[in-house]
C-alpha cells in the first residue's frame, strides 16, 4: 500500500463523475450502459442514510426512471399524490397530467439512489467512495484530476471529460473558479421525519400564516416528513432543534401539530437561490446542485438534477462514440438548453416559498386572490402543473422548425410497444406511419430528417397517424414533419 500523503498514478476512464448523488448516478449509469468506461468518485463513505431532505419523485422524471426500467419498481417504495393544496385556497389536481404518472410520488432520496446505484454497478460503473478531488486541470483532450482516498493516498486520475455533481459545496466548482452568484432566501428551516397521533386531512398538508410555514406529507410507511419555518426564531444552521420547535411551528401554520412524537431525525438548514453561470468549461460539466440550488418549494432540486444528467448523458455518449457531427456544438447544447430550466426553477421554487412568508395584509391578499385565480382557471393549473411537474418544459427550437421541435414526447403507443420502453436502449427513436394508413410507411422524406447523433430504432404508429417524430434519448423531440 502507497505510504499516506504520497502520490500514485492511478486509473483513467473515459468520464470521472464526481459525486455520488442521484445525478451522478442516473449520469454515470447512463453512459455505462452505453459502452463508456466511468469512473464515480464520491467523498463520502458508502453508506444508506434515511437522513434524507428530497422525497418527492415528478411526472417527468419518474418518465425518464421508466426510460431506464426503473420507475415501476420505485413506485413500490412510496406514496402516489393526485392533489396538491397549497395556502389552504389554491389546489392543483395532478390526476390530470397527460403521462403515464400523473401524480407526485412521495419517497426519500435513499430508495431513488439505491435503484440508480444497482444499474451504475451493473452496467459496469467504477465506484470509489471515501474519495475527494483537490484539484484539476485540463489539456488538450485530457482532464487531470487530483484525488485522495480515505487513507490519505493521492492519485491521479485522467479522463477525457469530467462532471461535476458534487452539491451545493462543489469541489469542481470551486477547481473551475466559477462564481456561485445569488442569495439566502430563506435562513432557519427545519426537517423532521416523525409519527403523529393524528392522521392529516389530505395526503399532502401545505399552509403558510405569514410568520410560519408548514409542509407535512407522508412516506407511506407510517412516518412523515415535516418542514418547517418560523419568522421568529432565525438562527444560525448550527442551533440546535428539538421536536418541541418543530411541533411550535406547526401549530403555528398549521393549528395543529397533529400528535407528533418519536422523531427519527430532526435538521436545521437554510436555503439559497444560486446558479453557475456556464454547465460548461472546456471538458468539464456540472450538474445538479452543484450548478444550481434553490428553495425546496415544489420539491423540484432533485428533479431538476435527474433531468441535468438525463439531458447531458446522450450527449456525451455520442461525442465520445464518434457519433456527433459536430461534437462542440452538441456539448454545448447541454449548457443551453438546460441552463434556463435552472433559472426557472430558481423563479418559480423562489415564488412559491416568498407567497409562504407573505406577511403583510397586501401580500396575503394577493396570496389568495392568485391561490383562486390559479385553481378556477384550466390553463393557468395545466401551467402550473406542467412546470412543477416537468411535463411542460419544453428546449428552445432553431427558426423555422416544426412546432414539436424540442418538446417533451408523451409515452406513445407505438405499433412495437410503448416509446419509454423503446427509449431504454438508449436511443433515438424515428417514428412514422404504419403501413395501409394511406401513406407511405417511410412517409417522412429522407432528405429532411436531421443525421442523428448515434443510433436509431425505427418504429411506427400503432393508430392511424400520418405525421412523423424524431425523438432523442432523453425523450425529446429532435425533429418533426407534418403527414403528408
């Protein structure tokens, strides 16, 4: 064994993803599994904790679990939740999402990385936990990392690209010198996983008074996950917490405090809004909270995060299997496309918890009169719904496109299956017309359809439609053209 503090020459792979979160995860499984040597670096020791602040799975990325033939088993381990009631007024019914999940699933982190992690391990994912990056440097078509094991060894590991999904405290991001601009918005919150004596009236319990907010909803296996806030007391991340503050604050937002007892785990966090300015420098990328971070309002951080590493995945598979015509303008595309999703998240996440602290009979009317206005009108629900969710994010499309170009696919019925479960190769999928639907079943022009950056399955609609759809590996559509 190499003496502590010394330097050794260690292992090189095609991508080094630093961070074992369930970004890194989805990441580093997704190009595994397609044929590329990945190396996981994670600082912290390889252990299960249900000290967990994510717990709720959306529509879209349970879409994108279900590319990865993992969605159904996920389900297994939580609670689905057709309805959302926040501030007591507004109500966002999710039984209407036209997907396949048209619910928010409640389950903790824990039990989304488990699942992610087995595929990493079984598509070929090199682990080492208990490992930390010092530092890193970029070359020609070489990234340089610099890290130390547990016992203090140092090795070099070289890679062709590297990413970063390390969290909020990114070491990548402080080797880049990146700035993390933004603010605190929201200091003194406190989680607490516990058992109550009284069963709340909806599955999930959100209200805000103004000097305190409450969210409680359940894991579905007798415990709850409560968050909470409270104007009054303001302290540093360090304070202790105790049940009894925790129960204070519900009664405050909530009347009740609905019998809690015999918590499990009680935390004390503040929130920022930030985000990195590029997701890419050179060969390196970030991902997740490690290129933005924001309000746990709409429990959409680990979404987003799973959408960063669903989007980036293909990308990089492509580029690094000679497939991409033009590799930089690819890569790029990651910072473009998902780089307004952060800040919209930052936006909507930011106003949802600032309606929370509405503390002024001006800011509480408005409160109310956009909580009814929201819930009575159709349009301005599906919106909602579509951006918390993820089923409404849709990339910008070039000039003159077709107007499908860059939305989200639905889980279409195909005449060879459903497309998430042609999507699990890992493909682009092309889509055109079933034969005897009076055209041909090679309707779309050959000429028109973009050069595809890797692979293609053909298949063909299971209806009569006429119409023809590229769509990429993340579930998006590449191109479009009108049946003709």
């Amino acid at each position: 064994m190499t003496a502590e503090g010394s330097t050794a020459e260690g292992m090189t792979a095609d991508v080094l993803v630093v961070g074992a979160g369930p970004t890194g995860l989805l990441l580093a499984g997704d190009l595994a599994a397609a044929g590329i040597s990945v190396t996981l670096i994670e600082r912290r020791p390889h252990e299960t904790s249900n000290m967990t602040r994510a717990f709720g799975v959306h529509a879209r990325t349970l879409e994108q679990l279900d590319a990865r033939d993992l969605a159904d088993e996920l389900i297994t381990t939580g609670t689905p939740i057709t309805r959302l009631r926040l501030f007591r007024r507004l109500s966002l019914d999710l039984s209407l999402l036209r997907s396949r999940f048209p619910f928010l699933l409640i389950t903790p982190q824990y039990e989304v990385e488990r699942l992610l992690e087995r595929r990493a391990r079984a598509t070929g994912v090199t682990f080492r936990y208990g490992t930390e990056l010092l530092g890193l440097e970029q070359s020609g078509d070489t990234v340089t990392a610099e890290v130390r094991g547990a016992d203090g060894t140092r090795t070099t590991v070289r890679a062709r690209y590297l990413v970063g999904t390390d969290g909020v405290r990114s070491a990548v991001r402080s080797a880049l010198n990146l700035p993390f601009p933004g603010d605190s918005v929201i200091r003194s919150i406190v989680l607490a996983d516990v058992r109550l004596t009284e069963e709340p009236e909806g599955l999930l319990t959100v209200n805000g008074v103004g000097d305190a907010f409450a969210f409680i909803a359940p894991f579905g296996d007798g415990w709850y996950r409560v968050m909470g806030w409270n104007r009054s007391r303001q302290v540093p991340d360090s304070e202790p917490v105790d049940l009894e503050e925790v129960r204070e604050i519900a009664r405050l937002a909530l009347g009740t405090d609905h019998g809690m007892h015999d918590a499990r785990w009680i935390s004390r966090f503040h929130s920022d809004e930030r985000q990195v300015p590029s997701y890419r420098v050179g060969r390196v990328f970030l991902a997740g909270d490690a290129a933005h971070v924001h309000s746990p309002a709409g429990g959409q951080g680990m979404n987003t995060g799973l959408q960063d590493a669903a989007n980036l995945s293909w990308k990089l598979a492509s580029v690094l299997k000679g497939q991409a015509p033009d590799p930089e303008a690819l890569l790029d595309s990651y910072h473009s496309e998902r780089h307004p999703v952060g800040a919209m998240v930052l936006r909507s996440s930011g106003g949802i918890v600032r309606l929370a602290m509405a503390h002024t009979p001006l800011r509480r009317a408005v409160r109310s009169l956009l909580s009814r206005f929201v819930s009575a009108t159709r349009p301005a629900a599906a919106k909602a719904m579509g951006m918390i969710s993820g089923i409404g994010i849709a990339y910008d499309r070039p000039r003159g496109a077709h107007r499908l170009t860059g939305t989200r696919a639905p889980d279409l019925e195909l005449g060879e299956g459903r497309l998430y479960e042609l999507l699990r190769k890992g493909e682009f999928v092309l889509v055109t017309p079933a034969a005897g639907t009076g055209a041909s079943a090679e309707a779309a022009d050959p000429r028109a359809i973009p050069t595809a950056p890797g692979s293609v399955v053909r298949a063909h609609w299971g209806s009569g439609r006429r119409d023809s759809l590229l769509i990429r590996p993340d579930g998006y559509i590449a191109w479009a053209e009108d049946g003709r």
